[in-house]
C-alpha cells in the first residue's frame, strides 16, 4: 500500500502546489488591482485640480472601485505624450525587447520603463513600487502585459503574449493599461517593435476609436 500511496502522492503533490500558485495570483491580481484603482483615483484627483477645464468625466471613484466603468473610454491612442527630455529615446520611439531591457531596467539610476500591450511607459517616477528592491521591480524593463492581466509576477509571465487568457483576464489588462495611460506622472513614450502575432493592441485602439465614433453621433 504505501508503495502506491507514494506513486500517487506524485501527481496530488503537484496538484497541490499547482493549485496553490493559481491561488497566489488570484490574490496578487486582487490586490494588485485594488491599489491600482486607488492609485487611479488619486490620479484623477490630481490631473483635475491641474487642469479642471481639461478633465471632463462622469466617472466616479465608486464606478472605478466596483470596477463598473469602460476603462478605455475616451482615450486617444493616437495622441502622443512625451514630456521625457531623456536624448537616448526619440519621439515615440520604438523599442524591442533587448532595448527596453537595456534603458529602461532602472539600474545604476537608469530610467524605468514598462510596456503594457506593446505600449512604452516612463515609471521612474514611481520608483517606490518599480525600483530596486520595491513589490514590481522585476517589471523594470519589461513586457509585463501578460503579468498584469494573470496578477503574476514570475519571468515567465513577464512578456506580452495574451494566448489562451480569458475576457475576464484580458479585462483586467485593460484596466492597468488605462492606468498607465492616464497617470498624471506616468508617460507613454513609445512603442515595441510590431508583432505579427499578437494583434491585440491594434484591436483595442479601433475599438476604442469606433466606440468614441459612435458616441459622438449618439
């Protein structure tokens, strides 16, 4: 008997372990979004005190928190936003993978630069959370769209493939992505190099682009 518990004790341990790492994302993703949409709001907050007359939104950090709201709605992929007078990065520059490694790891007071559905973000002034030694600074220098949406931070997850993730998980990455994009000290500062196989930046900029089409005619 013992023999057979053991050959199957195999199998259940790594059951076991299995389950508990889904567990663990689970619960990174929860809080991960959680202070995200915080954050967000505090964000809000602040772009509408600079600029009142520029902020027009029927948002409410209730509709953020209960995760009631279209997180995309209203953002303009097609503006650019580069307030970084770093001469190692052009205007919309675009990075591939190495590079984005390379400038934007944070080491030796580098910058910090993260990529969220091929979308460059400066998060050097977030050094707190992406710096060294911080909860997210295996993100510096990374891809983390698949991270983001799985709540996972091991390498592996640290790339921007989307295969196999559900709605509810791509949703999640929406979400991160509109923090990103409308962080008041965040900066989006280029692009990654084009992937034939992943699509799903493109798709998400039409149908943000058909939506606001849409809207207006409404």
């Amino acid at each position: 008997m013992a023999p057979i518990l053991v050959i199957l004790g195999v199998p259940i341990i790594s059951i076991l372990v299995t389950v508990g790492i889904h567990r663990k994302d689970a619960m990174n993703a929860y809080l991960m979004g959680f202070f995200r949409d915080v954050s967000r709001i505090k964000s809000t907050k602040r772009r509408m005190k600079q600029n009142p007359n520029a902020m027009v939104t029927t948002t409410t950090a209730w509709d953020i928190v209960l995760q009631r709201d279209d997180p995309l709605a209203g953002i303009d992929f097609s503006s650019t936003d580069n307030t970084n007078d770093d001469s190692t990065i052009s205007s919309l520059a675009t990075f591939t993978v190495k590079e984005l490694e390379e400038l934007g790891n944070g080491r030796n007071g580098s910058k910090i630069y993260l990529s969220v559905f091929g979308r460059v973000y400066d998060v050097s002034t977030g050094e707190k959370f992406y710096g060294p030694n911080s909860s997210y600074w295996m993100f510096a220098g990374k891809d983390v769209t698949r991270g983001l949406c799985l709540g996972c931070k091991e390498p592996e997850c640290l790339v921007r493939s989307t295969e196999g993730l559900n709605e509810k998980q791509i949703n999640e990455g929406r979400r991160w992505l509109s923090f990103f994009e409308l962080h008041d000290r965040y900066h989006h500062i280029g692009n990654m190099e084009k992937v034939d196989s992943e699509k799903w930046l493109d798709a998400l900029v039409l149908d943000s682009i058909v939506r606001d089409a849409v809207d207006d005619d409404a």
